[in-house]
C-alpha cells in the first residue's frame, strides 16, 4: 500500500507559528489545480503500489471547490490502482464550513475531514492568528456530522501562552463531548522565520514555556486514556478504527508521493521535495518538469530514520524487525545505547521490543538521536 499527499499552499491568513510552505495570495490561484493535475501525470509511475490513502493538506485545501476536488480525485484514478476504499482525508478550516460547503464536500469521494480547531478559546486563536471566531469550531463540527461525516479528527495545540490549565482541560472534555473519534494534539513550537518568532523577540506576545506545555502534555495523555482513545504515536489519539492511514503510513516506512509546491515523496530508497515557490513550481510543470530535489539515502540515513520514526509509535521498535532490516554492527551500536536505558523511566523494554514511556514521549527527539549512527 502506499499514499498520495496533495499540497494546497493557499491561506486567506498566515497563522503567526505555521512553518509550512504557504501564501495568503491568490496569485497563480487559476493555475494551480491545472499544474496538480499535470503533476500527477508526470509522477503516474513513481509509485508502483496501491493506492490506500490521499491526503489533502496545506495550506487550507478547504478553500478548493468540490469541483476541483472530484477533478484531482478523478487524475488519481486515472493514473494510479487505487483500492477499493482508500481513505481520502481533507484538512478544513472552521471558517470555511458551512452548510453549502458540506454539501460541495458530499459531492465528492473525501470520507474524512481533519478540522484545524486548535482551540476553542478566543485568546488561544488571537495569540495564534487564527482567522475562525471560537463559536465557528463547534459550528463547524456539527454541521459535518450531521451531514454523515463520522470519520474526523481535529487538531489541538497546547503549551499556548494564553492556555491555562482549566482551558486546556476544557479543549479535551469538549473533544469528547462533541464524539471526536481522532485528536491530533501538538505542542506550540516557535519555528525559526516564523512571524511567532519575531513577535516573541520584540516582546508583542508572551514567550513559549516549555514546563508548560510538558504539564498539558502529561495531561492530554492521561485524559485520553481515561476515555479510552490509544495514543498511538507522539501527537495522535484515537478511538478503535479511527487511525489515520495516512499519517500511520509515515512512521510506517510506508512509500508515499508529494504532489504540489513544497511536498515531499518518498520510495523507500530516495526522498524528493517539491521546490517550495508557487510561480517557480506552475512554471516548471508548465515545461512538463517536476522541480524536485532528490536526496539518495544512504543506508545510515535509512537506519537512523527507522528508528526516530518507529519511536515515535506505541509499538515502538520491534527487535525481529530490527534485525531483518539492519545489519550485525547496526544492532550491536543499537544495544549498546540501549543498555544505557535498562532501568530508565523514558522506555519500556520487553523481551520484544522497545518503546517510549509516557515520559519518553515528552523526550522523543533527543533520545531518538541518541540511537543515531554517523556516516
């Protein structure tokens, strides 16, 4: 199996921590689904897989029409095997939901909806910038569920200046109270070149704290527990069934395509990206040429992502896996750091495998990289 990831790059705001590659211009907007559609062709044979998951992300990909939709679905099944009954995820903006926009979205074949909540507090979404109003959020969610949407997810973040302890609790009660069966639940980052970071450094809004959000975080992963959703990797949460295939396919080492400015794909052997400028990206493919970077991975590269990715999960690192894929000095440099960890709180260690604990998760990147080889 294998997935299809569409970058919409387009915001009608910029969000002040988003780090990822996006405008809020309309510049080359009658371009852009065109140029997805050529992409698709020129990219048909680099996944020679089925087809189990498509993933609209951005960006705000809600502010594509139901048309435009149906049309990048259809090139899909045109140019790939797709399965019988891919999962096909979009991400929406509150803002952006209302009753005819859910119907445009029944129109087409998009069976989830991931909804950029974030909060529901209004000094959380004006820290943020955010451009939806609280109310918009519930609003939003109801008006999908009523119209048959059962398979949803929302994201959440925490460690918000603005977010206290009672709010923060508020956020997940009404995640469950509203039968949310997915959570995507993320801690404030203030990434480099962002607007959050300058606002940060001249002093305009309150700085990130890091006790802060590893107090919500420890939190988030009790509550959800308690009402029996499985964190099943660092940031996500969900009840029986509702796993994202996409998003599992990542930590799964699973092969997926990028399609759009920005995005990346990935083969199991290589991993390209799209270049990251919406005129440079329409023009290229107008020539019929993705412009991609490529990077060869090496097999250290492919070793020391296997094991930032599988820690990152509940199942955490099989040892039978371990020694299928890896070599004898891979592993032995790999139970050599892992006896350090015998008797530590951050891992659980079976007869297995390994993972993190609740505690661990709070330090996944740095004990990931302990594990790390050098070329």
């Amino acid at each position: 199996m294998a997935g299809i990831y569409i970058h919409i790059p387009f915001c009608k705001k910029k969000c002040h921590y988003c780090n990822f590659y996006s405008t809020p211009s309309v510049k080359h907007r009658d371009k852009m689904v065109p140029a997805l559609l050529e992409e698709l062709n020129l990219q048909k044979n680099y996944l020679d897989e089925t087809i189990d998951s498509i993933y609209f992300g951005g960006g705000t990909p809600s502010l594509l029409s139901g048309d435009e939709i149906n049309r990048i679905l259809d090139r899909i099944q045109h140019n790939f095997a797709v399965s019988p009954q891919p999962e096909i995820t979009l991400e929406a903006n509150p803002d952006d939901i209302n009753l005819a926009k859910v119907k445009e979205l029944r129109s087409t074949t998009i069976n989830r909806v991931s909804l950029g909540v974030q909060s529901f507090f209004t000094a959380d979404l004006l820290y943020l910038n955010r451009l939806h109003a609280a109310s918009q959020s519930e609003y939003a969610i109801k008006s999908l569920q009523d119209s048959g949407y059962s398979n949803m997810s929302i994201d959440l973040i925490y460690g918000i200046p603005t977010l206290d302890m009672a709010s923060w609790k508020e956020n997940l009660l009404k995640t469950i109270q509203l039968d949310i069966p997915h959570l995507s639940a993320y801690a404030l980052t203030v990434e480099p070149n962002t607007n959050l970071q300058v606002l940060i450094q001249k002093r305009k809004l309150a700085d990130v704290s890091d006790n802060h959000s590893a107090q919500q975080f420890r939190y988030l992963m009790q509550f959800m527990r308690d009402n029996n959703f499985e964190h099943y990797e660092v940031s996500n949460f969900c009840l029986p069934t509702f796993q994202s295939k996409h998003n599992a396919s990542y930590w799964s080492g699973i092969p997926y395509l990028g399609i759009g400015p920005s995005a990346h794909s990935y083969d199991t052997k290589s991993r390209q990206w799209n270049c990251s400028n919406l005129a440079e990206y329409v023009e290229k493919i107008d020539s019929h040429k993705v412009p991609f970077t490529k990077e060869l991975l090496s097999p250290v590269n492919i070793y020391n992502e296997y094991i930032m990715t599988a820690l990152r999960t509940n199942k955490g690192i099989n040892f039978a896996e371990l020694a299928r894929l890896f070599s004898e000095n891979q592993r032995s440099d790999f139970n050599n750091i892992l006896s350090k960890y015998q008797d530590s709180p951050l891992l659980t260690i079976s007869a297995d495998s390994v993972s993190l604990t609740d505690e661990g998760f709070l330090f996944a990147d740095r004990i990931s990289s302990e594990f790390f080889l050098s070329d």
